[in-house]
C-alpha cells in the first residue's frame, strides 16, 4: 500500500509577507520627550499625518504604549535605531 503525500509549497513573496506581520515596533510613553518632537519624528521618519502622528502621541501618553510599525525585523530595527537616536524609548515586540 503506498501513501502519495501532496508537498505545499510557497513563493518568497507569500513567506515575506507572513514574516513582514511578526515583528512590531512598540512606542512607549517617557518622562522626557514633548508631544511635538514625537509627533515631528512620526511624521519625519514613519510618513504619518500630523492627525495621526498626534493620535498615536496622545495613545502613548494615556496608555503608556502604541504599536507604531509592523514589519519584517530587518525594518522595525531600522526604524528603532532611527527613533531611539531621536530620543525616542521605543522596543521591538
């Protein structure tokens, strides 16, 4: 009796694209850091509107986090070290 096994296979771009959901770039809230340099930096250096940026500023500051970017790790770490010059206490989840 034989068993035929059917093998999945996937394109590099299905495999990105499930690792690019895993890593997330966290933003915690500080002591030392005005709402208008988070906002300047999200703005700067992650494209977001001043609306969003200030949304994601007044998160931060009310719950004491935000999830800011989702990616592959290779990305959220570029970013960390960008906003972590910048001042900014941010992590990588």
């Amino acid at each position: 009796m034989s068993v035929e096994v059917e093998q999945e296979t996937f394109t590099l771009e299905e495999i990105l694209a499930v690792a690019k959901e895993s890593n997330k770039l966290i933003l915690w809230n500080d002591d030392f850091n005005t709402f208008d340099h988070v906002i300047e930096c999200l703005i700067e250096y992650l494209q977001y509107t001043e609306m969003e940026a200030s949304r994601i500023a007044w998160t931060v500051h009310t719950k004491g986090k935000c999830i800011i970017l989702e990616g592959s790790l290779t990305e959220v770490e570029v970013y960390r070290k960008i906003l972590k010059a910048e001042g900014l206490t941010v992590s990588v989840e």
